[in-house]
C-alpha cells in the first residue's frame, strides 16, 4: 500500500496552490508570490475571462491588476509587536523629514493654483471693488437718487396680505363742508366792508403777548422747581444755567440699560419686600436717572418694609432734605435705637454744639458701651476738666477700650495718670500700648531710669498672658515712639525685644538688617539704638562699629561722631579703617594736630600698616610739609616697603619736580616690583613731560612686557606712537594688546578713536562693528557709535544701546547729551540725574551735569550738583581720572576737580 504512487504525482498543481496553505504553513514568499498568495481560493470564469479579452470590462478588484508593490494589508493579521512599532515610527519620521523637505515648494505651489483660481474665479466683493471705490466720490443728492432694492424676480414675490381698501360714499353736508373749509371767500360782509377788509377793529398789543409767554414759563418752572413737601423752590436763580450746562444726556444704551435694571429691580423689591439692598439699588437707580423725587418715595417704602435695618435709614437720610432728615432718622432711632450710625449721623445734622452734645448724650443712654460716641462726645468738650468727667464715665462703662484709658491718662496730673494706667492694666492685661504709655509717661516726667524697667516688665508681662508680639511689631512701635518724640522710651523697646526669635548665630546680620531698614524709614533713633545693643553684644566686630559710624556721619554731630570713633579703637585696634576714619574726620574740620595724633596712636597699635603710613603721609604733604612727608615715606619704605609706599615716593618727589630723585626711586622700586604697572606709567610721564618721546616709548615697550595685562600701559604706548607720526605701529601696538587682552573695551575704543583723529570714518566704524561683537554690553564702545552717528540717526543707536546696557551710567549719560543737544533741558537732566543715581562714583557724569547746568541751570541747580558731587566723592571715569591724578591738580578738593574736568569737555554738535 505505501509502495504505490499517488494519482498527483508527476501533475501540475490547481490554479492558485500554494503548498501548506491548509496548515497554515506558507513557506517563504518572494515578491512575485505577493499576489496570489491569499488564502481564499477563486475558481477561473471563463466567461468572465472571455469578457475581459474582448475588452468589455476590466475589473479593478482583480488581484492579478495590483501593484505588487503596494503592501497594504499583507501583514495584518500578523502579531504587532515592539519592533514592529519601531519600525514605524522611525518610517514616519522618514516621511515626517521628506514631506519637510518638498513643504516650502509644495506650498509655493498651492499658493500659485489658489492665485490662479481667485483670477479666474474672483469673489462677489471683489468684482464690484472699483464700484465701491466710485462711492466716495459720489455726493448726497447723487447718494438719494439710487433707487432702492427691491425684489424683481417674479417667482419670489410675495403677495401683498393688506386687505383690500373700502371706500364708503360721503353724505352731500360732509362735501360742502370741507369745501367751505377749504375755500375761499370771494366777497367782503357789511362790518368787514366797513373795517377796510379787517373783521375786528382790536389792534393787535405784541407787549402782552410777550408778557402772558413769560407769564407762563414762569408758572411751569414753579410747578418743575417746587419741592412737594416743603413748598419751596430749589433752582438757584444765579447757578440755572450752569446747572442746565451740568446735565449729561444719556444715551439710548444707557437708558435701554435703566430701564433693564429698573425693571429687574421691580421685580426684587416685589418679590422680597423685606430685603434692604434691593430697595436700596432701587432709590439710587431713580437717582442715577434723575428722579429723585420718585427715589425717595421708594426708599421710603423701602423703610416701611426694612423698620430694622439701619443701611436703609442712612439712605433715606442721604437721599432728602435736612429739614427731613431729621424727621427721618427720629423715627429710625424709634426702630433702632442701637444703632450708632443713625445717632452719628444724627449728631452730624445738627450745626450748633450745644444740639450735638444733646444728641450724644440722649444717644450715650441708650448705647452707654459705644467707643464711638464716648470718643465723638469727649472731643465736643473745649474745657478739659468736662473731658475728664466724660472719661471717668466712659472708662467705668467701657472698661476695655484702651483709647479712652490713654486719653484720660493724658488729661489726668502725673500722680493720677500713673494710677489711671495702673487701673487700664489691670483692666486690660493684654495691652502693650498702656505698658507703652507708661514708659512715655516717665520719660516726659524726667525719670530715665524708670523707662527701661517698665518696657523690661511690660515685654515680661505680655509674654506671660499670653500675647506674642513679633520683633518686627516691637521694632514698629519704637519707630512710632521716635515719631512722637519719646527717645528713651524707643531706645529701651529696642533694648528688651531686639533679640527676641532670633537664633544665637543670626543675630549680627538680623540686627543689620533691621537697622538698614530704621534708616530706611527715616527712623534714626531707632537704628542707633539697635546699633548700641549689637555692639554691646559683639564688642569686637569691627563691621558693626563701621555701620554706626557711617550713621552718626550721616545725620549725627562730629562730637557724636568722635565719641563712637574712639569708643571703636578701643575695642578694635587692629581696624585700621576706623583710625583713618577718626582722623580724616579731623583733618575735614582742620584740626591738623588731632589727625596726627590720631595717626600716631594708630601707629602704636598698627606699627606696619600701609594704609596708616600714606594717610600720615597725605595729611602732611596737603598741609605743605613736604619734608615731614619725605621723612615719613622713608620710615614707610623702611618699615613696610610696600609698593604703594615706594609709588608715593616717587610721586611726592615728581610733585616736588626733584625729577633726578624721582627717577633714583624709580628705578630702585621697578628692580624691587618689575611687574607693578603705575610705576612703569610714570616713568613713561615722566618723560614724556621732559620731551623724550623716543626714550618714553622704550620705557612703554620694556613695561608692556612686564605688565602684558596692564591696558593702561597698552593705551599709553599706542597713544605715545601716534603722535610720534607711527600710526600703523599704534594700530598694530593695540591689535597686539586686544590679542593679549581679549575682550576689553578700552582697547577697542582707543583704537576707533585713533582712526576718527585721523578722519578714518569708514575704518572707525568698522572697527566699532567688531568692537559691538567682541564686548555689546560696553558703555564706552556705545557712546562712541553713538555720537560717530548722523545727528538723526544717534536716537536709533541710542536706544539700540539701552537694549544691551540699560544700567551703564556712561550710556545714560550720553543718552542726557543727546537730549542737551535736541534743547530738552528737562529731559537732560533727568537723564543725568539718573545717570548719578546708578554710579555715584562716576566723575564723568557728574562734570557733564555741572557743564550742562552751567549753560541751562540756575545758581541753586549748579550749586545742587556740587553738593552731589562732594557728597559722592567719586574716583572713577575717564575725564575724571586724567584730571584729578594730573600733577598740576594735586591736593585739589573735589570741586575743584569737578570745574576743571566740566572746563575740559566739549559737546559733540
């Protein structure tokens, strides 16, 4: 049975077999098996087939007429898993990025066939667009003339749904009548014949009737004017016209809208009568519409309806007369007679004393506990004596308002008001304003030694009842107790709660913050106090004694500020700043002797102090004793031998003009610090001012190579080579330095400047282009771009510089110039006011102020800029600095310096 051959063996396979199909085993596929690979099995139709070789019909289902190429589907019932949703998303980023890359040409293209197809196919608006254009040209009679639109079409007319009209025939008396009404008559009778054609032989009197017209204006302005309820006039005879240039017509949509909200209101006053703020909305909505009359009489049925509530009285008594008002709150205080409003505004109808007094007390027996009405009453009193008695009371029925406690305390002796406060305090333990007052009250009284006990036993007492007042709070009250003149009282406050919630390692930087922020509020007192207690509590911290002393030079007296100074080296001698603060102080006030014994003293504690040295120095080389100073430098270089002793050496000999001096210094400190740049500076100065230009530049050169960070130096050789008539080793001397020193603006503009000195215009701004990339948030790069611009264009630069450096006083400064040169004086010197605000320090902006209020500002303006600029002391900015540190300029105070630096500058046109 197994040996003999099967019948299929050796035969061609049936249409569309695929081998294992049937159990599910399909083995591999090609792309040319895609086709008839399917599992359902469609028998040949050779009828169909027939069909379709004659060309009759092609079916487009058929599988043999697919695209092998397109694979939808072929996959589907295949399990979808993590790679396959891998592969697809990396697929759709494919066509993502590919539909990306055809979007701008495939958009440009449906803009052109959107384009073409509104040509072709243009909108209703758009066919009649030169029609409407022609429209403006039209004038009204021509606008009158166009007919109106009507339906032309006959199929949507519709038919007219007027009935018919009737006519009904007239009787004959009808017809004559209108006739003899509407005709006329030909003949004259008997009397008219007589008259010459005139029926009535009365003249006509034009002076009555103009009478009887304002007779009756007259009547109806009474009848408008009358007040229904006392019969008198309200118009103002003079004020009418005025009052009627007063009205405001109302528009439709605000009446539309009265009309809504009366309406709505209606309805809530119908539907609850008994609730107050709808009448209340309703009277004012007929106040806001101007029927006053019609507002009243709804809120007084709103008081009918609301007996109890006082909001709807007081608005009954807002909306009437006085003489009415009266009337009105006497029935409100029968309905409420709790009521402390209705009594006040009661009190406040009347206008003599003696009626208010009486309204108060009548309105004191039935609320006997208001503070309001106690309070309004005392202060009706002119005798202080009636005040008191007032008091008494008011304290005995109202034990627990502190006010009246305080204000009787206040009227009372010293003896009484110190029982009277012991009273409040057992009234109210809970009060610090009594524990206050009590302070106060010793204080005014001459016993200092009782305040701080006091405040110490109130801050104890408050916190044993329990009330917890924050140190801020406490920090407030001192600052009001200062306000009100009680010093002490304020000093003892701060003494007894400053330290309270404040952790053992805060409590220095806590209290400096407070006490910035007393200064802040203009509470001086205060911030000394708190100063004296943090000192008290870190003796040793020389910052502390710093903060005070800037405070008592600020707004203390100079002894003041003596008695802290000394106080300050006693407990930190090593601070040199507080020494050199004591005897600049004296030096200031000319007392010479006191400065060097200060200096002296400081040396004794400092014996090696650099700072303490040059200061000794400065005070003896600005009062002119130069051999005392001379000494001192060499004690100084000796003893320190820092570099800044050895440059003021060479300083004093230069200003002695002992050049052959100066120059040993110079030499012996360069081999000592090779590397400090102002000693190489100048001796570059040096000579230069002697005419040895071509040694200067040596000395530059040797610098530049011991100092390649020094752009002060840079500047200086490039500068010196210039004028030696070497511009391209200038240019290429400050290339090197930008190589060198990378991103420095200073560069930048000494080398944009050398080409506008050389009128190099398109060079500078070039090299202002580069200098914007390289540093755009330069101050000193801005104001030269600026003012390289066309006047016109400076403003579009200016603000172009704002955007990168809003906060750079040399922009803001060269902003104010532009301002002084477009004649907006206050603008200008706002902006030079602003420009000081951000750098106090900067001496630039304050000589360009002082120049601009020399040509624009008044005596008391020039000499505010002075002030300023004493006050400021500043050290900094590039006209400033060549001519305070300029030889010839030593020793000069900073006013000095400030006329001959504003002399200097010259306004760019």
């Amino acid at each position: 049975m197994f040996g003999s051959v099967k019948d299929f063996m050796g035969k061609p396979a049936p249409p569309n077999y695929v081998a294992g199909l049937g159990r599910g085993a399909t083995g591999f596929t090609t792309r040319s098996d895609i086709g008839p690979a399917r599992e359902s099995v469609v028998e040949a139709d050779p009828l169909k087939d027939a069909g379709g070789a004659a060309g009759g019909n092609d079916d487009d289902d058929d599988d043999r007429f697919q695209d092998p190429d397109n694979e939808t589907g072929l996959f589907s019932t295949a399990p979808y898993e993590q790679d396959d949703e891998e592969a697809d998303r990396v697929w759709d980023l494919i066509d993502a990025k590919m539909d990306e890359r055809r979007k701008a040409r495939r958009e440009q293209r449906e803009r052109e066939e959107l384009a073409k197809y509104r040509k072709e196919r243009p909108k209703i608006s758009q066919q009649f667009a030169d029609l409407k254009r022609q429209l403006s040209t039209i004038d009204e009679d021509e606008w009158a003339a166009i007919p109106e639109v009507s339906d032309l079409v006959g199929k949507n007319r519709k038919r007219s749904k007027v009935p018919a009209e009737r006519f009904t025939p007239m009787s004959d008396t009808m017809i004559a009548a209108a006739r003899d009404k509407l005709g006329y008559n030909q003949t004259l009778d008997a009397t008219e014949q007589q008259l010459g054609g005139i029926a009535s032989s009365d003249v006509l009197n034009f002076r009555e009737i103009g009478q009887a017209r304002d007779k009756v204006l007259g009547l109806k302005l009474d009848q408008v004017s009358s007040d229904s309820a006392s019969g008198k006039t309200t118009v103002d005879p003079k004020g009418y016209l005025t009052d009627l240039n007063s009205v405001v017509l109302k528009s439709d949509a605000e009446i539309g809208d009265i009309k809504k909200a009366r309406l709505l209101l209606n309805s809530v006053i119908t539907t609850n009568p008994k609730h107050a703020p709808g009448w209340i909305a309703a009277a004012r909505l007929e106040e806001v519409a101007g029927r006053a009359v019609h507002a009243r009489n709804i809120i007084a049925k709103g008081c009918e309806q609301c007996p109890k509530n006082e909001d709807v009285w007081l608005e009954a008594a807002r909306l009437n007369t006085p003489e009415n008002t009266k009337i009105i709150l006497a029935d409100a205080v029968r309905h409420l007679p709790q009521s402390v409003k209705i009594w006040l505004k009661a009190v406040a109808l009347e206008t003599e004393t003696k009626a208010k007094k009486k309204v108060l007390r009548r309105a004191l027996e039935f609320i006997p506990n208001s503070v309001k009405l106690w309070r309004a009453a005392v202060n009706m009193e002119e005798n202080p004596e009636d005040a008191k008695v007032l008091l008494s009371r008011a304290v005995e029925l109202v034990p627990l308002s502190v006010d009246l406690w305080l204000a009787l305390a206040r009227l009372e002796t010293y003896e009484n008001a110190q029982k009277v406060l012991n009273k409040a305090r057992a009234a109210i333990p809970t009060s610090h304003e009594i524990w206050i007052a009590a302070a106060r009250l010793q204080e005014e009284h001459g016993k200092p030694e009782m305040v701080d006990r006091i405040i110490a036993l109130g801050a104890k007492a408050l916190a044993q009842s329990g009330v917890l007042l924050d140190r801020e709070q406490w920090i407030e009250e001192a600052e009001r107790c200062e306000t009100n003149g009680s010093v002490m009282t304020c000093q003892a406050i701060i003494k007894a709660t400053i330290g309270m919630g404040v952790e053992e390692e805060d409590r220095k930087s806590t209290w400096m913050e407070d006490a910035e922020s007393c200064v802040a509020h203009g509470a001086i007192q205060t911030a000394r106090a708190i100063y004296a207690h943090a000192l008290k509590e870190f003796p040793g911290k020389a910052s502390i004694w710093q903060q005070a002393a800037y405070l008592e030079k600020s707004h203390g007296t100079p002894e003041s500020l003596e008695e802290l100074l000394q106080r300050a080296v006693k407990y930190c001698p090593q601070a040199e700043v507080l020494w050199l603060m004591g005897a600049k102080e004296k030096w200031m006030a000319g007392d010479v002797e006191s400065a060097r014994t200060i200096l002296e003293e400081a040396f004794r504690a400092n014996p090696n102090s650099e700072q303490i040295w040059l200061a000794a120095v400065k005070v003896e080389s600005e009062n002119d004793e130069y051999d005392r100073a001379r000494k001192l430098l060499e004690l100084a270089r000796k003893e320190s031998g820092t570099e800044r002793v050895w440059m003021k050496s060479v300083m004093l000999e230069r200003q002695m003009q002992n050049y052959e001096q100066c120059n040993l210094l110079l030499d012996e400190a360069l081999e000592k610090f090779p590397t400090f740049d102002k000693l190489w500076m100048i001796k570059g100065q040096l000579e230069e001012s002697q005419d040895r230009l071509p040694k200067a530049r040596e000395v530059y050169n040797q610098a530049v190579k011991n100092c390649p960070k020094s752009v002060t130096l840079w500047s200086l050789l490039a500068l010196l080579e210039e004028k030696l008539g070497m511009l391209t080793k200038a240019r290429a001397t400050l290339e090197k330095a930008r190589f060198v020193n990378p991103k420095t603006a200073e560069l930048w503009v000494q080398a944009i400047r050398i080409e506008k000195r050389n009128n190099n215009v398109s060079a500078a701004k070039s090299m202002a282009a580069k200098a914007l990339q390289e540093c755009p948030t330069s101050g000193l790069i801005w104001t030269e771009v600026i003012f390289m611009e066309a006047r016109p264009q400076r403003k579009a630069r200016s603000v172009d510089a704002l955007k990168k450096c809003e906060h750079d006083p040399i922009v803001v400064t060269a902003v104010a110039r532009l301002f002084w040169t477009d004649r907006k004086i206050e603008k200008a010197r706002n902006w030079f006011q602003k420009a000081i605000q951000i750098d106090p320090d900067q001496g630039d902006s304050f000589a360009w102020w002082y120049k601009f209020e020399l040509q624009h500002g008044t005596k008391e303006q020039q000499d505010i800029c002075v002030k300023r600029c004493v006050v400021a002391e500043p050290h900094h900015g590039e006209h400033w600095q060549a001519v305070a540190k300029d030889v010839k300029n030593i020793g000069k105070k900073t006013e000095d310096v400030l006329k001959l630096c504003a002399d200097k500058l010259e306004l760019v046109k």
